[in-house]
C-alpha cells in the first residue's frame, strides 16, 4: 500500500472551499495531470455517486472509475475506485482553522505487480504533484490564480 497525504490552510471559509472541492467537475482547473472528470449523476455529492477520472501519470493516460462511499456534507467526501489500474480509496477532508480553512487530500493505493518495483519514485512522483496541487488550489480560491 502506498500513501499520498497533503495539506494547505486556505483563506476563506469552510463553505466555500468544501463548494469547490466537492464539485468534481472542478478537478482540472487545481489537480495537474487531470485532463477530465465527470461526476455521475451531476450535480450534488451523494454516496453511491460515481466519478470518472482521465489522469496522465508517468507518460501514460489512465482512466480511473470510483465510487462516493462516504459523503459528510460541508466536511469529508471518501472515495474507492471501482475501476482503472490501480485498487485506490482515499478523502478529500474540510476543517475549520481559525479564520480559514484546513484541507487535506489523502490517497491510498495498491499497486499492481507491473508498478511495484518502482514504489518509491511513484510515491515521490505523486507526493510532488499533490503539493503543487494543493498549492494551486489555494492560489485559485483566494483569487490569486486561474478560476473555473
């Protein structure tokens, strides 16, 4: 099992960053390497609800599908994959910080035979790419980035 986590405080309030994150459909203007994402049904959140991720990691397009399997609205989205290639769940968390915001992205994946001999630099790799993202996150919500 590999484990990706990042964290950034954000300047503007619980709501509104919880709005942002939780819209799927939003993933690639702040996750880089995400070239699309449809949330099935659109619109609101729900468990049960289904998310179709097309990410480029390491030269490759991957098309991973995932399932919603705990939503605690304002506060934590928890997902699975149910296909792809790649066994992953993980959360996406929202939490008061004084006058902020503290999210968290939290990943965990089993990696295929093929994949395991190159753990570390794909830990490395991703660990990377969810500091940036986070990063570009925070630029976007406080206004100093691109916006959708």
């Amino acid at each position: 099992m590999t484990s990706v986590s990042g964290t950034v405080l954000i300047d503007r309030p619980r709501d509104d960053v919880f709005a942002y994150v939780s819209d799927y459909e939003n993933d690639p203007h702040w996750r880089s390497g995400v070239s699309g994402m449809l949330h099935d049904p659109p619109g609101r959140v729900s468990i049960g609800a289904r998310t179709r991720e097309v990410m480029r990691f390491m030269g490759r397009d991957m098309a991973t599908e995932a399932e919603i399997v705990e939503y605690e609205p304002g506060c934590k989205i928890a997902f699975r994959t149910v296909s792809g290639p790649l066994s992953a769940h993980g959360y996406r968390l929202v939490e008061d910080a004084g006058t902020g915001t503290k999210f968290t992205y939290h990943a965990d994946a089993d990696l295929t035979a093929v994949y395991r001999p190159f753990t570390v630099p794909i830990k490395w790799a991703f660990s990377r790419r969810v500091r940036a993202d986070l990063t570009r996150l925070k630029e976007i919500l406080e206004g100093s980035g691109a916006s959708s």
